[in-house]
C-alpha cells in the first residue's frame, strides 16, 4: 500500500505557522505556492505538506533551523530581518514602546536580545483585514 502525502488545508496551515486565515489565503494566490493536490477536504483545497513547509521557508517566513543565540544583541534592521517586519513597522513599534526599553544601549546604539523580540514577536496581535 502506498502512503498518501500529509494534506493541509488552509485552515490548517493557518494554524501551524500560527497566521491569520487571511494571510493563507493572500499566499496562496503567490506564483511561489504550491499547486493544490486533485482532492478536495468538502470545499477546501488540500495542500501537500511537505511543499508548503518548503514554500513558507522560502518566501513566507523566517527559517526557524537557524534561529540563533537567545543572548544575541540585534539592532532594529536586523529584528526586522529576523522578524520578516517591514523596516518602517519595526521603528514605529519601537517608538510607540511595544518592545520595551533596549537590553543594551552602548554608544548610541539601542540593541535588543533575541530573545526578548521572540517574546515581544509571540505577543504581538496578528493582522487583521
């Protein structure tokens, strides 16, 4: 017997990359998903696992193997790489105090650990239509 690939929906997708049903949708018309499988969960599409884990790593979002130093010190261009947020988002959140004072602010410099990001990142409402 041959073992089917692991099906998504987007429901599903949603609630493994921790996105808004919305933002699935939004990929999903993007050249970079994948084409849906020919079967069908009622009206949903199904999705193989395995592709789309490899077109969020891509594209979507930030490659969680290479994580980094908790410890680490990250400026604000560089939280906004880590984080996959616009430049522009990652100064007004900074500015407007939603991720708190700086861990470290040497020579003008406001760096914040990595970790205090992820956990400002977990808190972080999702985006809303």
């Amino acid at each position: 017997m041959v073992a089917q690939p692991k099906a998504l929906i987007a429901a599903e997708i949603a609630e493994k990359y921790g996105r808004s049903l919305v933002t699935v949708r939004r990929w999903m018309t993007s050249d970079a998903w994948p084409a849906p499988l020919p079967q069908k969960r009622g009206r949903w599409l199904e999705f193989d696992a395995d592709a789309v884990e490899q077109a969020y790593r891509e594209n979507f979002g930030r490659d969680t193997t290479t994580v980094g130093d908790p410890d680490e010190l990250l400026t604000p261009a560089q939280i906004s790489e880590y984080t996959g947020l616009a430049p522009g988002t990652v100064r007004a959140d900074i500015s407007r105090g939603r991720f708190g004072d700086p861990d470290d602010d040497a020579h003008g410099v406001r760096r914040w650990k990595r970790s205090t990001v992820d956990a400002k990142m977990a808190e972080r409402r999702p985006r809303r239509r």
